[in-house]
C-alpha cells in the first residue's frame, strides 16, 4: 500500500515538473523570452568567455548611445505599443558602436535581435523575440542544432499555418509549447542564409492584434 502510495506521489510530482517545463517560454543561451528589459540588461554576455570581451546591451530607446547599423527606433505599431529593440554591441576604435552576435551551437556567431513589448496594463518591456540570422550555415545543420536543443519540430509540409496565423513554405520547421515557438526559414534571397525566431505567444499577439486593426482601418 505504502509503496503505491509512493510511486502515485513520485508519478504527480514528474507530471507536474513536465507540465511547468512545457508551460515555461523557450530560452536561447540562457536568455529567456518574457524576461523584463531591466533584467535583461544586468544578465551577462553569454560569450565574454570566449571572446575575451563583454559587450554591452544598446536598445533602441537609448537616445544619448550612438547609432548602430540594424537598431533602429520603433516605428509604426511597433512605436504604437512600445516597442524596444536591443543588441549586444561593442565600441569600435572609431568609437562608433559594432553589433555583436551570439553563437549558435558550435555553427558560428550570428546577428541577434531581442525585441521587447510591455504586456496590457505594464509598463516595463519583456522579451517577445529573439531573432537570428545565420549565414553560410546548412540547412540541415541548423535544424540538428534545434531538434539537440529543444526537441522534434511540428510535422512540417507546403503551407504550413505558424500558431500566429502566418503560411509558410515547406522549408520551415516550427517548434512550440504551452507559452512560445520556435520557428526557422529558409531565406530565398540568398543560399545557407536562415532566420530563427522565438516567440513569446501572447506578447507577439498583442502586436499583431494592433497590426490587424491599423489594417482594418486603412492604416499600416
């Protein structure tokens, strides 16, 4: 009786941690989607280890730093809601800030953009998305890094529907849990170039539901 018990206890208490790791927004390289800018910026460059140097958060917000190429300030319903993008940067011998990427597994160190969006009724941003662009990186390579990482992707095929509503082509794979996806493309534009984007679900929808209705009314 008491080892029944025991193993009941044992079985709810696994089902309870798998239900919590499901439920938790995905993270890349410790940084998780839904952290507050304000944490954000005191979190570590996860390479400075590596690269000897530890570059410094820049957003778009921060209007006394120095432009950099590829951070740029909200515009359109991104500037509507709140919107703030950052980038590890480091200053460059001209003082002119450079922007640092991240590494992706042992592929290479690539652009990453976090984009942050306060959720209803808040004022201090969280992270809605994490966007990678790698390049001259095999498709194949990127989507083993991602299956090693986070798991089988959603079965995948001509027009697949993301959990945001968008249709994409058959090179896509899309990873998802309770609270976030994953998704990878393939760019057309150039050969071994992919985008990886996470997603926090429901603040990703809150820009997408402003976009919706700045559509209906004629506007962008």
């Amino acid at each position: 009786m008491y080892r029944l018990l025991a193993a009941s206890a044992a079985a709810i208490l696994m089902s309870c941690g798998a239900s919590a790791q499901e439920a938790a927004p995905y993270a890349f390289r410790g940084i998780a989607l839904d952290t507050p800018l304000n944490q954000f910026r005191k979190l570590r460059y996860p390479d400075a280890a590596k690269a000897g140097f530890a570059p410094q958060v820049q957003c778009s917000t921060d209007s006394s730093a120095k432009p950099v190429t590829g951070l740029y300030a909200a515009a359109g319903v991104a500037r509507q809601i709140g919107a703030v993008t950052c980038a590890y940067v480091e200053k460059a011998a001209d003082g002119f800030p450079t922007m640092r990427g991240l590494e992706f597994g042992d592929l290479g160190k690539f652009r990453t953009l976090f984009k942050f969006i306060p959720p209803k009724g808040e004022k201090e941003p969280r992270l809605a998305s994490i966007d990678i662009t790698t390049t001259d990186v095999p498709h194949s390579a990127i989507i083993g890094f991602l299956e090693r990482t986070y798991g089988a992707p959603v079965p995948a095929g001509k027009g697949v529907t993301t959990r945001t509503g968008l249709n994409l082509p058959d090179e896509t794979r899309e990873w998802t849990n309770a609270s976030s996806s994953i998704t990878l493309r393939k760019m057309r534009t150039t050969q071994q170039s992919h985008r990886v984007v996470f997603q926090h679900t429901a603040l990703t929808k809150i820009e997408l539901d402003v976009q919706e209705l700045r559509m209906r009314a004629g506007r962008r």
